[in-house]
C-alpha cells in the first residue's frame, strides 16, 4: 500500500528548504531569516529566487518548483523560520515548521513539519545548510490520533536500532494496521513514495529494528498508520555519522 497522496518526501523537500551543501560562510541575519519567512508565505511567483544563491547542488529554479507543488496542494501552508540553539560548533541553527491543510475528496489531510538547520549565508543570500533533525506528518480524518515517535536523530555507521511509532492511546478493540519502509535519496528527488505492506498491529504500533549504513550519510524512514478513525503517515530522517561524538551535533 502506498502512502496517502500527496507524498510526504515531496512536501517535506520543498517546505524545509533543502539546500545542497556548500562551503560554509556567515550564518544568515536575522533579515535575511525575516525575509525568508516573508517569502515562504507570501506565495509569489519566484520570491525565492532572490534569497538563493545558486552553486554547486543547489538549483534555485528547481527548489521554486518544488514550492509551487507544495502551494499547489496546500494553498493555505504557512511557514515558521526561528533561530535555533548554537551547535558545538559554534554555528548558530534556524527551525523551520510548515503546516497546512485540504480537501481532497472525501478526505481533509493535514500537514506538520519541521526542520532544524545549520543555514550558510553569502552576499545576503542562502549558500548552504546542514540538516540537524527532520520530520514530517501527514494526517487524514476527523480525529487528531496522537502518535509517539520513537526513532533516533542520529546514529553510528553500521549500527542497529529501533525505529517505532505508537498509537498513544488504547486500541480499545478497534482493528488497526501498519507498515514502515525506507526512502531512497532516488525516491524522494523523484517526489515518490516507497510502497508499505501493512500488517494488523497487535502492539498498538509499529516496531522494527533496522541497521544504519556502512558509511556516513542518512536515512529516512516513512511509517504508515491506518486507525478507523483516520490514518496517519510519518516521515522521520536519521542522520548517520562515524564519530560518536557526532551523535550530539
């Protein structure tokens, strides 16, 4: 079964800002984070384009395609930029959160996202980023069934751990499913969504343990949860590093 359309590695590519990595510069101002609010939520035709600088990964004309699908489906999304806590690094963070809704049918969904990120910034525009945590969730139905998400921000190479998502409240006999797969870097450029098998949850939830690559990068996980009162889809990305001490960025 596939996950519930629109596909949630989509708007979650288009309304985080996903900037290719670049040479790290100045982190961005505060006006510049202001003007990148604006712009976000004024739904003009190529307000993007001037905070942008394009280089190497980063197309300023593609990620203003990706936000015209994100408007596309959810005309009313509004965005949130903040600045976040310092890493030990030094480098300043920014939180983005994207939410909004539509009608579909039947059917009204509900988008809630967030990001938290390491923006670099040159000329007074966006030149690259560093994605700290990211999640996204999709919702359909009438009810808010409230969920816990148990996965990690980050692990190391090769290891093993849980990736689980609970219903936290009581099935009280009501017949539930379930499914949880990977997203490749190929399915989510390509705005796809893995297909889920679903299996009947007798746990009230989710549960897998997986194995983080070989090498560093990251994974993204999509978990799939279908309650008679409504289903609700997941999106969380772990960040895989070799250094232990990366764990805590």
């Amino acid at each position: 079964m596939s996950l519930p359309r629109p596909s949630l590695p989509a708007l979650l590519a288009a309304a985080a800002l996903s900037l290719a990595p670049a040479a790290w510069a100045a982190a961005p101002s505060p006006a510049l984070l202001q003007s990148l609010e604006g712009a976000l939520n004024s739904g003009g035709t190529g307000s993007l384009a001037g905070l942008l600088t394009a280089g190497p990964g980063l197309d300023p004309a593609e990620l203003e395609t990706r936000y015209r699908a994100l408007r596309s489906r959810f005309p009313n999304a509004r965005w949130q930029v903040s600045p976040g806590s310092n890493l030990r690094d030094g480098r300043s963070t920014v939180q983005i959160k994207v939410s909004g809704s539509r009608e579909e049918g039947p059917f009204r969904y509900r988008l809630e996202a967030e990001q938290v990120l390491a923006l670099a910034s040159r000329d007074g525009r966006l030149s690259g980023e560093e994605v700290i945590r990211e999640s996204s969730t999709l919702r359909s139905g009438s009810a808010e069934l409230p969920i816990s998400v148990l996965i990690p921000d980050a692990v190391l190479t090769g290891q093993r751990y849980d990736v689980d998502v609970v219903l936290d409240d009581p099935l009280d006999g009501a017949v539930a499913a379930g499914g949880i797969a990977a997203i490749t870097p190929a399915q989510i450029s390509a705005s796809q969504s893995p297909d889920l098998e679903l299996a009947a949850l007798g746990g009230g939830g989710v549960f897998k343990t997986v194995q983080a690559p070989l090498q560093p990068g990251s994974q993204t996980w999509a978990v799939l949860l279908v309650h008679p009162q409504g289903i609700v889809s997941t999106t969380k990305r772990v960040r895989v590093v070799a250094d232990k001490a990366a764990l805590t960025p």
